[in-house]
C-alpha cells in the first residue's frame, strides 16, 4: 500500500496545465528534494483568483496592484501612473490573469526546482 500523498493535492487553486507542469518537471528528484521543492513552492506560488481580485481593484482605483504582487514592479508602476494603462491593461489583465499568475508560476517552480538540486 502507497502511503505517500500528493503534496500536489494540498494546494488551492491548482489547474490541470500547472499540474502537468510540476510532475514533468520534478521527476528527476529524489525523496526529500521533492518535499524541499514542495515546501519552497508552496511558498512562492501565486493563486489566480487572488491575481483576479488584484486586477478588480484597478477598476476602482488602485491599477497595478496585480503586477507588483507578482514581482513586476516596473510594470505595476506604469499601471499605476496611467491607470492602468487607460484601464485597456487593467481590461486585458482580466482577461489574462490565469496564463500570468501560469507564468510567474513556472518561474517561481524552475527556481524551487534549482534550490531543490543544490539541497542533500
């Protein structure tokens, strides 16, 4: 019998290509890196619906919340100073916010990913 649990399964708002993503990804580790990695990446990681509510919050004033949430600082800098780049950012951050919070995601995963190998 398979004790092991799916660290995968305790973390909110997974999406299938994030996932996919992960169990590519971290084959090549050993036991304990891989519960390193988890425990790294669970820390780093974004949840798209927190990126969308940050997003919200452009239409009532406060553009770029998003990007500085997700370490673009230049750019939630510009959104700020323009609202939101004339709210069509704010408007196509919406519209994009799970392939954005994706990609900060599989950045933050390829970083756990070489903290993990230099760990053990």
């Amino acid at each position: 019998m398979n004790t092991y649990q799916d660290p995968y399964n305790t973390f909110a708002g997974f999406s299938p290509e994030e996932l996919g993503f992960l169990q590519h990804a971290t084959p090549d580790l050993t036991e304990s890196q891989k519960k390193y990695f988890y425990m790294v990446y669970s820390n780093k990681r974004k949840n798209s619906q927190d990126i969308l509510l940050f997003t919200l919050l452009g239409f009532v004033g406060f553009a770029g919340i998003q990007r500085f949430v997700l370490g673009q600082v230049g750019m939630g800098i510009l959104y700020f100073f323009t609202g939101g780049l004339c709210i069509i950012g704010t408007i196509v951050d919406l519209i994009n916010n799970k392939s954005i919070t994706l990609e900060y995601n599989k950045n933050m995963a390829y970083e756990s990913y070489q903290m993990a190998k230099m760990s053990s």
